[in-house]
C-alpha cells in the first residue's frame, strides 16, 4: 500500500501528520488496497446524519486540505439506514466510509463494526501517541470493541430528554412553557382551538418515543430506566409501569397529537413542527441546526414549504414534570455518530483520511460545532456564536448556551445500552399502551420478555 502522508495543519494536537496508515495494508477483506490518495481518488460516504448543508460544508473544508480526495456524500434516513447498509457491506461496491452508532436502532456499531477496519493506528498516525487524551472517553469507549479496536472515529456527542417549542406560536398565544403535565395540557388546548397541532410525534418510527417513555420515567425517579438497560432493575418495575401510563395520558389527554403511531419522526414530524404547524416536538440537541437561518431555510426547501414562509423561533425546554414529583432530572445523552471504514473499500488511504480529519482535526471539528448538529467529540472546541447566524440571537442565544452546559454534565446513556431489538420491543410496546391493545404492566412485562430472549441469545 503507498502512503501518502501530508502536513496536518490547523491541528489541535500540534505538528502531527495524517495520512494514510501502512498497518492498514492487507486489512481489508477485499477490494483493491493498493489504491493511492495523491493519484485524485473518489470515496462514497453514507450516513444517516448530518444533512446535506453540513456534509457539504465539512466537505468543502477537507478539500481545502486534500483536495485530491473527493467524497460523495450520500444522506439516508434513519429508519432506511440497516436494510440499505446491510448489503451494501456484504458486496464489494459498498460505501468507503459510513456512520456507525453506540446503539439503539440505526447504525448500530456492535452490527456493522465486523464490516470496519481498527482505526487506532489511524489516529495515532494523525495526532501523535497521546491522541486519546484529546477525546471525551465515553466517545472512545463506545465506538471500542472489545478486543480494543476503535471500529468509529468519534465525530460528535448528542443528548435528549427535553423538548423544542416554536417561540413565535407562544408568543403569539400569550402562553409559556409548560412545567407540569397540567400546564401542558392548558397550553395543548389553546393551540388546538387555533388549529394548530401541539406536540408532534412519530411513535411509527422506532426511537424517538424511547426518549418520550425514558424522559418520563425520569420524571418519576430519575436513574430507574437507565437501571433497566442495564439489567439492574427489572423492566416490570412500578417506575417503568408508570412511565408508560403516562406516554398513553398524553396521547388521551390532548397533549400528543393524533395519528403519532401511524407517522414517522422523519420526515412527518419533523416537518409539522418546521413548518408551523405544531407548537412542540420532542427532539434532541441535533435540533439545534434549525436554530440556523442556513439549516432551517435548507430544510424547509426540503419540505416543500414556501423560501418566504415564517421561520421558526426554536427554543429548547425542560422536559415537564408529568409526574407532579418535582424531580428535574438530567439529559441523557451518548457519543451521537462515528465513521468507519470499510474493510471492503478499494481506498482505504483516503477513506481513513476523511474519517480521522473530521473526527480529530482542530478544522473538522470546529465545523461540527458551528453547524450545531452535534457538540465536538474532542475537548476544547466550542461553538463560534458570532458566525452562528440565529433566526433570534437574543432568545435563542442564551437557551443554547445553557443546553450545552446541561449537555456537559449528562450522566446516562440514551441509547447506547439499547440494541436494536430493545428499541423495537419499546416502540412496539409504545404502541400498543397508546392504541389500547395493552396495559402499561402488559406493556413492561412484553419488554422485560424481550430483554430476557436477548439476553439468553433466543
């Protein structure tokens, strides 16, 4: 394999070299390995995240530094992710470089790690023997087998247990936001009685409600449902039982709008909020990007809807007191996506060229915090506020600084102690709670079923 190395400027490990790793010769398990960066050479990226403004933009920055290497990206939604992966992995015209997740339903590492070449000898290479220093630890640990090989460059860190509410509908509606689950259901009541819909949520796409139910359950007592990935606590606890009663009284109670098990978060949801025509969605801190005149305008073009159609004022909020306890709980959150490398790619210099530049570089990451999407995998990089571009700097300015604090002292996972078949069995029981074909305690024991069929290997 020819090595192509070049100076690795702009870095925030000092005067490394990236560039493409001789030990990664003959790791593949097919294709042609030989193929060289300084020759011009085209790789495929596939991902579920970022959108297309930020993939460009990061894009367009690499370039800056190798514009030999030109990356394709290729953006597929969440909930299409595994079946359009799955065999493009198993071929030899799969993507060069793809997202992989700490878990839960898309992406999921522990699935298509096996697919992904170690890339700690990647890094080293790029940013010197102490590189692992420079990365928050959980970002490592998730995207690290267990024979101690980093199957994902960590890009960035995301959290949730909170919501979005459309400032410019409260506003104009005199109304504030809900802090227990009575005040939420007041504010509900006057959105409808204007036509509008109020939380907008696609329980049709697995994942998102996991949030709604931990979120919850939280509410209750914060830790519980964290306890329950980990086998700590059984599924069938009161805690857990509750939590799903009060996912089905905010679908019966006017607060979640109609049809949330027959739409999908992407892009129902999503565009119901975007577009004004829902007050509040429960979304995580990738949200962010739509606080952005450049995100929101992309996406609302997307939609479909009109360039002169009203902009929404996005805010975040806590998650509401549905339990009436008083407890205000933390975020959780996990190390939100990495890239891996495919160990079936013609050209593995330069694939893991881009995934250690966006994942390690001082430039790369600096980008991923711009763009909002996520925070920085890597400590020290901060958000450049005066570049930010806000559709309202004062209100929204202040809320996002104060989520980022929030976001720096998670202390559960949201989906990382979650496979895929949990998230299936909790949407699924989701579903059934809010539809009225189970209990809440027929709900918990289906869950605590499936944890125990995963568990025993059935």
């Amino acid at each position: 394999m020819s090595v192509h190395r070049k100076l690795h400027t702009g870095t925030a490990f000092g005067a490394a070299v990236l560039m493409a790793i001789p030990l990664l010769a003959g790791c593949g398990s097919g294709g042609d390995q030989s193929a060289s960066v300084s020759g011009g050479t085209t790789i495929t990226w596939w991902g579920w995240t970022p959108d297309d403004v930020e993939a460009q933009a990061e894009i367009e920055a690499f370039n800056q530094e190798y514009p030999d290497i030109t990356v394709q990206f290729k953006k597929i939604q969440d909930a299409d992710y595994n079946a359009a992966l799955r065999p493009a992995l198993a071929s030899t015209s799969g993507p060069d470089v793809f997202d992989v997740a700490t878990g839960g339903a898309t992406g999921d590492v522990k699935t298509f790690g096996s697919n992904a070449l170690d890339l700690t000898d990647a890094m080293a290479e790029a940013n010197g023997d102490s590189w692992k220093d420079t990365f928050y630890q959980t970002a490592l640990d998730a995207f690290t087998d267990g024979e101690g090989q980093l199957k994902g460059a960590p890009v960035g860190r995301i959290a949730s247990g909170f919501l979005w509410i459309n400032q410019d509908l409260f506003d104009q509606y005199g109304l504030t936001a809900p802090t227990t689950l009575d005040e939420w259901k007041d504010v509900c009541a006057t959105f409808r009685e204007n036509g509008l819909g109020c939380l907008t949520e696609g329980i049709g796409q697995p994942g998102f409600d996991v949030d709604t139910l931990h979120a919850s359950a939280d509410s209750i007592e914060p830790g519980v449902f964290t306890k329950a990935t980990l086998g700590e606590t059984p599924w069938t606890d009161p805690v857990i039982v509750q939590a799903f009663a009060i996912v089905k009284q905010l679908s019966d109670e006017g607060i979640m709008d109609e049809g949330a098990v027959g739409i999908k978060q992407y892009p129902n949801a999503n565009n119901n909020f975007l577009s004004g025509k829902a007050a509040m969605v429960q979304m995580g801190t990738w949200y962010q990007q739509y606080t952005t005149e450049k995100s929101l305008s992309a996406a609302l073009s997307a939609a479909g809807v009109s360039e002169d159609a009203d902009k929404v004022t996005m805010v975040p909020i806590p998650f509401p007191d549905v339990a009436g306890k008083g407890n205000t709980p933390n975020l959780f959150g996990d190390p939100d996506y990495g890239l891996a490398v495919n160990a079936r790619s013609a050209n593995i210099d330069a694939a893991a060229t881009f995934a250690t530049w966006l994942s390690s570089s001082e430039a790369g990451q600096q980008l991923v915090a711009d763009h909002l999407t996520d925070y920085p995998a890597i400590k020290g990089v901060e958000t450049n506020w005066d570049g930010a571009s806000l559709i309202d700097e004062e209100v929204q300015k202040p809320a996002l600084q104060d989520l980022a604090e929030r976001v720096n002292s998670v202390d559960q996972a949201r989906q990382a102690n979650l496979p895929a078949e949990m998230i299936d069995a909790l949407t699924t029981a989701n579903q059934a709670v809010i539809g009225g074909q189970s209990t809440p305690e027929q709900a918990a024991a289906a869950v605590q079923t499936a944890f125990d069929q995963l568990g025993s290997g059935d």
